[in-house]
C-alpha cells in the first residue's frame, strides 16, 4: 500500500480457474485521521506452471482519503486604536486569522513609555470564533507637566496559536495635556542718575518675565565714600507688573570728601535667577562741600596741572600730574575720576574702578602719576570718556591748579 490504510500486506496465492481469471479482493480500513490519498499494489510473483506478463505484471487501485482536514492554525496579530489624550482609554483589536473554531485565549504583555497610571503587566484576551477581540487600557489623567508617552501592547508566544511576525505589537500615542509650569524669572538691576550728597539713590529691579504673584528678592548695599547710607542686606518685592524702584537714602554734610558712590547687588535667592550681565548697578554721589582754605605758604606759588590719557578697555590709564615750578616745601593735591556727566559717550562706574585719593610732591619734585583701572566688559559700546578731577591744593604758598580736569579715554576693544 501507499499510505496507511489498514491493508494486510505481504504474499497471498489466488487460484485461477479453468475459465482463464479469477478476482483478488483487498480490504482497507476507514480512519478518522486527515491523510494524503494513497493506493493499493498487486504483484503478479513469478511461480511454477506461468510466466509472468511482461507489460502487466502488476496493477494499482487509488484509495481515497475520506477525512476532513483540521482547521488551521490561526496567527494572531495586533493593531492600536488612534491616540489619546492622558485619562483616556488605549484601545488594540487582536485578530486571529482564520477565525478560530473556538474561544481562544491570548497573551499579551502591557507597557508604557511614561508615567500615564498604567501598570505593566501580562494580561490574557480571549478571541470569540468570531475572530477579533478589544483590548482595553486605561490611563490616568494627573497634574503633572510631563513628556508625551505611549501604551505598547505586545502578543506572546502561547498554544493553539502562531504570532504574525509583522504586526506582534501596536503603540498608542498618549498626549499629556497639563500646562508646563511659569518660567523662572531673571532678576536684574539699573541704575538711576547719579546724585548729589543728601539726595536719593534711586535703582530699578526688574524680573523678566514678570512674576506671576509678588516676587521677594534680596538685595546688598554698599556705599564708595561716607554718605550716610544704611548698607547691608534688604528685601525687595517685585510685582506682577514686573519692576519696583528701589530708592537708597544718603546725607548732606558740611565736611569736604571726595566723590563715592551707591552700590546695590541682587543677591542669590528662591523663585528667581540673578541677571549674569546686569547683577549689580552702582549711583555715583557727588560731595557738595567746599575744601578747607589751602594754607598760606611764603614761596614763590607753583601751579598743578594733569594731562589727558586713554588706554584699551581692559588696561589702565595712567595720568601725569605736574608742578611747575618745583617747590622747596611740601605740595599737596587732591583727585578723584567720575564719569563725563553731560558727555554723549560718558563711562559709567561700571567701566573703570573708582579711583580717589591725595599726592603729595616732596621739595624738589614735579612729577607724579595717578593710574585707572579700566573694566574689559564685554559689551560693543564704541569708545567713551572720564574725568579725573584736580581739587583742594595746598602747602607751597597755595598752590594753583590748571588745568584741573584731564580727559581718561576707554578705547574699546569688542
């Protein structure tokens, strides 16, 4: 036989009658098992009393399988619903295909790329002969300003089933739908006009963006010079407009001092950054007081006069002070530098250190230096100016000054 049909296989002798043919009868069995159709073969033996036809020596009957085949295997593939907002329902069909001939129960794997409330987990979907099943996925919907995210649901190997190489996972977009939290503001600080001594200091402190409730930034202030300012640290509240003017105290005395100045820094605090360019603003503040009458001297009066300087922002201007004619006795001067007031390209404090002080020239000397130093800030401003004062000579039959003023020119370098 070809096949499995229950056929006693093996020799069998059959008797032929004188009438010249008789008839062979082989008998099959009937099975349940789906199988390949087959044959039966009959072989005429070689034997005593016969020859064997060389043509027909054998002959096959076909056999037909009468089994119906099993239902195929189903492969079973998975799709995603369209995207949701968080606090929504991912939905995924899972198919299988062909339908199956009953319930059939599916595992599937659960994730999420995010923090949406779902669980991962391993979870089993049962497919009706229909042949689709819903799974859903819930998502929760929080108060957190986060990332978008998905659900990714992924079919696993299991029995009575085949996973379909190309569609064994789905994603569903998740969009977070919180507002991302106000950006910090940055806190930075001008300067109002420079002040004569008894005036008031004023500043400008401003956040940007402007807060969205009342902002409290400390500031320090500090003084250049005795004005009678009250230094040290204060508390500056900033309102949903953004800006508040800061106004700094000084006092008006009767004692001749050189020029100084108001300095307020913000400081590092809580619900703000710190301006890295304008961190701090300096108000200068000028001294109103004549100087004391230089004393008489019985020598030939000699003259103090300053020569103009400039250098490159970064560097230092150094000014030449001259007596003429030199002096057999002491000779004394005051200075100090300040920005140009009035002037279109003026320096502000901020581009040279605030420089002051007195020279004294001993008996014989004529010469002497004062040096400025200048800030490298960084900013494209083109070249601007300063003023070093002459002010207060004295000794050496009262001195005279003149000119009094020399020009500091900042050369700029960005």
């Amino acid at each position: 036989q070809s096949g499995d049909y229950g056929v006693s296989t093996g020799p069998q002798t059959v008797t032929i009658p004188t009438t010249g043919s008789a008839t062979l009868t082989v008998a099959t069995s009937d099975d349940s098992v789906d199988e390949a159709d087959g044959s039966v073969t009959a072989t005429v033996n070689t034997g005593s009393g016969y020859t064997v036809s060389s043509s027909a020596g054998s002959a096959n009957v076909a056999v037909a399988d009468d089994d119906t085949a099993p239902p195929a295997t189903p492969e079973v593939s998975i799709s995603g619903g369209s995207g949701i907002t968080e606090g929504g329902d991912a939905t995924f069909t899972i198919t299988a295909n062909p339908a199956p001939a009953a319930a059939l129960s599916v595992s599937v794997n659960v994730a999420q790329s995010g923090d949406f409330g779902v669980t991962p987990s391993s979870q089993t979907v049962t497919i009706p002969i229909t042949g689709s099943a819903t799974l859903t996925v819930a998502t929760s919907d929080d108060s957190v300003d986060e990332a978008d995210g998905s659900v990714t649901a992924t079919v696993n190997i299991g029995t009575g089933y085949t996973v379909s190489a190309t569609a064994d996972s789905a994603t569903v977009a998740v969009s977070d739908d919180d507002d991302p939290p106000p950006p910090t503001p940055e806190v930075s600080i001008s300067a109002g006009s420079g002040v004569t001594e008894g005036g008031n200091a004023t500043f400008t402190v401003t956040a940007n963006p402007a807060p969205t409730s009342p902002l409290s930034v400390t500031v320090s202030v500090a003084q250049s010079g005795e004005y009678g300012v009250a230094t040290g640290a204060q508390t500056v509240t900033i309102p949903t407009s953004g800006s508040v003017t800061l106004t700094i105290a000084t006092s008006d005395d009767s004692v001749d001092e050189s020029s100084g100045s108001v300095t307020v820094a913000v400081n590092s605090g809580t619900g703000y950054e710190v301006s890295s360019a304008a961190g701090s603003a300096i108000v200068a503040v000028s001294d109103d007081d004549d100087p004391p009458p230089s004393p008489p001297v019985a020598n030939t009066t000699p003259t103090l006069s300053i020569g103009d300087g400039s250098a490159t922002e970064g560097g230092a201007i150094t000014f030449t002070v001259t007596l003429s004619p030199s002096s057999s006795q002491y000779v004394w001067v005051h200075y100090y530098a300040r920005p140009s007031y009035g002037a279109a390209a003026s320096a502000t404090y901020a581009d040279f250190e605030q420089t002051y002080g007195q020279l004294r020239f001993n008996p014989g000397e004529t010469s002497k230096t004062i040096t400025v130093a200048l800030t490298d800030d960084g900013v494209v401003e083109g070249d601007e100016t300063f003023v070093v004062f002459l002010y207060n000579a004295y000794g050496a039959g009262q001195p005279k000054i003149g000119p009094k003023e020399a020009v500091g020119t900042i050369i700029d370098n960005d």
